[in-house]
C-alpha cells in the first residue's frame, strides 16, 4: 500500500483484532489461501500439492497457484496480489533465478506480506547465512529437510503470519483512511453533500477488507428522519437511484426492520447481512447510516465502523452548528441593512433583491460556491453608512446640492469604517462591498477613484445590481423606471459605470433577475 502522508501511531498490539481460528459460520463460502509454488521440476508440484491438499486454516482451504520458472512467477504475482505463501526453488532458469524474484516481490511490487519460504536443493548454490541476512525471505529448507510433515506445519505457521500481518496492514489502513477521510466531512457545506461525504468514505472503509482489488462497491444509502418518516438524502451502489429527487424509492421490509431496530434503541446495529448507524445531533434530529453486505462483519471491521462513524458524528454536529451560524449571521445583516433601508425610505424588499440578484450573478460569473455565498450574505449592507447621514439630506426630495452630494458620498467610508473591525470573513467583504459600490469601471466613481479590476469584484456586482433594483423601483426623488429604460441605461454605461464583462452577463439572463423582483415585491 502506498505510504501516506499522514502518521499514525501504530496500536498496540491487544488493540488488533485477530480473527478467531474458529469463526462463526460465514454467509459464503471463504476463498482459500494462495500458495504459489515456484519449482522447475514438475514433480515438486505434484508432490506438494498431494502433501497439502487437506490443509485448512482458520476455516479456508489452499488455492495452489503454479510456476514453472522465476518468468511466469513474475506474471502470477503481478496478476494476484493476495498470495499468503509462496514455495520458492533457487535454480531454475539461471543460478540465482529464485533469489531474483524475492527481489522483484519485495522492492519492484513492494509486497511486504506473503511469506516466502525457500527450498532449495542446491544448498552450495544460496549459503543459507548470507540468503537470509540479504534476502527477505521467511524460512530457508533444503528439499531433502522438507518432509510431508514438516512442510504441512512450515506452511501452516506461514498462513497464520500472513493472516496476522494483514490484519496489521489493514487496521493501518483503515485508521489512516478514517484520520483522512475525517477531514474532509469537517469541509462539508450542506447536508446532501455532508450524507454524499459519509457514504463515500464509509464506501471506501469497507473495501480496506477486500483481499486484493476493490472488486465490490457496497451499497447503502445515508437518510435523515423527518416527521416520523424515514427520508433518503443519497445512495449508492444498489441505492444509488434514491435521494430527495426520487421520492419514489421505496426501502424493503428488511431494510425498513433494521432501521426500526436503531431508531428504536437509539444505537447501531450490526446484522447478519447489513448494518446501520445511528446519529443524533445536539439539537436532536436523527440520522442513519445502512449498508447492506454479502457477509457479516468481523469484529476488527465493526471496530473500524464505529470508529469512523464516531468521527462522523462530531462532524455532523460541526456542520449543523456552522449552518445555524451562517443562518443567524444572515437574519442579522438583512435585518442591518433592512433598518437603514427603512431609515432611508428605500422601497422595502431592495436589500434582499440585491442579495438573491448578487447570489444570481455571481453564480452567472462562475465564481466557486463560497464566494457566492459570500457576496449573497454581505451585499445587504452595502448602505449601511447611510446611519451616519443626516436625515435632512438622506430623506431630501428632489436632486442634492453640491454640498449635500458631497456629505451623501460619505456613507461609502463610514460604511467601511463600521464593518472593517470585524475580521470574519462576511465582515470583511462586507466592508469592501460598502467601501466600492459607487466606484466606476472608468475611474470616474467615488471614494477613491478606482477603475476596472482595481475595484473588487464584489464591489462591481454590487454595483451594477444595487443601480438595476433601484431604477426599477420608486425612490423618494423619482418614479420607478420602466424595463426597457433601465435595459438602455445599464446598456449605454457598459464599460462606463459598469463592468463591461458583467453587463453582458446580467444581459444575457435579464428574465431569471426580473423573476427575483417578482419574489420580493415592493
Ligand atoms: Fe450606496
Ligand atoms: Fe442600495
């Protein structure tokens, strides 16, 4: 397996679970243990292979695998990657053709676990002291020490090193997957992302165990309860036509009785041929995890789960806890900008249009889903320094002195000033979006005089947009503006007022920010 970045401790050895020799019954019936047997003289295969036929170890006979030369050994061993023990002759096509091929399993297919066992019948040809130091081998024989019993037990203690090793590698895999995958649900945005996320990564968990290439991909699906009714939020394999889309999929009685089993005990549960896990959230909403299996787990998978499953748990709570925030964080800056909203006698219903219509563009510009997120959440305050505008020229009638104007402008800095403490990242944009919404992309805007991509993209689409609602709507110095002209202004101060990039692109779906105007009505 490939090393990875991150290091774990290795557990310690009474926290690996090995398998009993003698396990419950299993679902299917196991595959045997491979043994390749590497010998250039037919015989030796034949006689080995009568000698080991009634092996069993830990309810699994031997799959015998054969190779007549260090070549067509080479072939096998890259085709299966899951050989317990391999029977290895020195000489065959040239002297050293055996000690070759250790080579080749060790450092060129960087397989650490069979078990390689030497026999050779030309002990002159490979030294037995220099092999075993050079070579990493697990036991030297000559052919003539290899008697039918001594073989049987040699290859029996090979199996068990084998099986035990694995368990190792694959407790170290599956921690090192659950250490790596944990991060990434701490990213999770929403919901159906967070249950795509889990059952991924659960996906993933469970074919640490699969002997060699991951050949099945379980299914399961991850579901929320709500009202009462059980409902899906995603699926895979054999469920991955479930979700919120498709109503229609309808879990069997066995699936439905399992998932009662947990709802009802509060707990997972691990059945014969599935499992399910039980989340409960700190606000106390319930979520389950199922995958069916064509097998029961054993108890050092189980482990696995409920480690993992642990894990997810907290990152449940982590998520549900961040959308709550950005939830109250958004109630406070609409009702923020709906004050000075009201104060300054703008029609109601202009800041939340601004947002959905900065969210609609940003989405239209391509930005990447936080930075919609962001301009959607912030933009309402873009007028927030309008509270430190008097009320004689904030609520005045008619067009502003020079003077007036002067004073009025200001509301773009103190907007700036009040937001620019905070240092969470909805602030931040905030306070530029208030500072650059009257910039100009031909440098003729104020504070400051930027220009082009000098102001900040949040600052040109709130621009362009804040300009779009409030011609459509009535203000206390003019009547709204039909569709038509606003289309002719916005057009005519293409690469003047607005960004030019920005213009065709609010152009190009004007319907969909019109519908917007229509869901929030003055
Ligand atoms: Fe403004
Ligand atoms: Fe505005």
């Amino acid at each position: 397996m490939d090393d990875m970045k991150l290091e774990i401790p290795s557990p310690a050895a009474d926290e690996l679970f090995f398998a009993e020799e003698h396990e419950s019954t299993p679902l299917r019936l196991l595959p045997g243990w491979k043994l390749l047997i590497v010998d250039d003289e037919e015989e030796v295969h034949v006689i080995t292979k009568m000698v080991l036929e009634g092996l069993t170890f830990s309810g699994r006979g031997l799959t015998f695998l054969s190779a007549h030369s260090g070549a067509q050994a080479r072939d096998i061993l890259r085709e299966h990657c899951d050989i317990a023990v391999i029977l290895l002759d020195v000489v065959m096509e040239t002297g050293q053709a055996g000690l070759e091929l250790v080579e080749f399993i060790r450092s060129g297919l960087g397989n650490r676990t069979s078990r390689i066992i030497l026999r050779t019948g030309q002990p002159g040809q490979a030294p037995e002291r220099e092999v075993i130091t050079r070579y990493d081998i697990n036991d030297y024989k000559h052919k003539t020490e290899l008697t039918a019993q001594k073989l049987f037990s040699t290859v029996t203690t090979a199996i068990r090193s084998y099986r035990d090793l694995n368990v190792i590698e694959k407790s170290r895999q599956g921690l090192n997957l659950i250490i790596s995958s944990t991060k990434g649900l701490f990213e999770r945005r929403n919901m159906a992302l967070f249950a795509r996320g889990v059952l991924d990564q659960m996906s993933s968990l469970l074919r640490v165990n699969e002997d060699c290439l991951f050949l099945h991909s379980p299914s399961g699906f991850a579901a929320t309860v709500s009202q009462g009714d059980i409902a899906v939020l995603a699926g895979t394999g054999e469920f991955s036509h479930c979700g919120p889309i498709d109503a229609a999929c309808v879990l069997d009685d066995n699936v439905t009785r399992v998932l009662q089993r947990a709802l009802r005990h509060k707990c997972g549960v691990f059945a014969e041929d599935s499992f399910v896990q039980y989340f409960r959230s700190r606000r106390g909403s319930e979520n389950l995890l199922y995958f069916r299996l064509d097998r029961s787990l054993s108890p050092f998978e189980r482990r696995l789960v409920e480690v993992f499953s642990g894990n997810v748990a907290i990152a449940l709570d982590n998520m549900l806890l961040n959308t709550e925030l950005l939830h109250a964080q958004k109630e406070i800056i609409l009702t923020l900008g709906e004050c000075v909203e009201s104060r300054s006698k703008e029609t109601a219903g202009h800041v939340r249009r601004v947002s959905e219509c900065c969210r609609l563009l940003a989405l239209r510009l391509g930005l990447d889903d936080a930075e919609v997120d962001l301009v959607r959440l912030a933009s309402p305050m873009h007028d927030v320094g309008k509270i430190g505008i008097p009320d004689s020229i904030l609520l005045k009638p008619g067009k502003l002195t020079g003077e007036e104007f002067e004073v009025m402008k200001t509301h773009t800095l103190l907007g700036h000033q009040i937001l620019k403490g905070s240092s969470r990242p909805i602030m931040q944009a905030a306070a530029v979006i208030a500072h650059e919404h009257h910039e100009r992309w031909n440098g003729g805007g104020y504070p400051r005089g930027l220009a082009g991509e000098g102001i900040h993209l949040f600052g040109r689409i709130v621009c362009l947009v804040d300009v779009f609602d409030s011609l459509l709507s009535r203000r206390v110095y003019k009547e709204p503006w039909p569709l038509e002209q606003v289309r002719d202004f916005i057009l005519a101060e293409r690469g003047e007022m607005f960004d030019p990039h920005m213009v065709d692109t609010l152009m190009s779906g004007l319907d969909s920010f019109v519908v917007i105007r229509q869901e929030f009505p003055d």
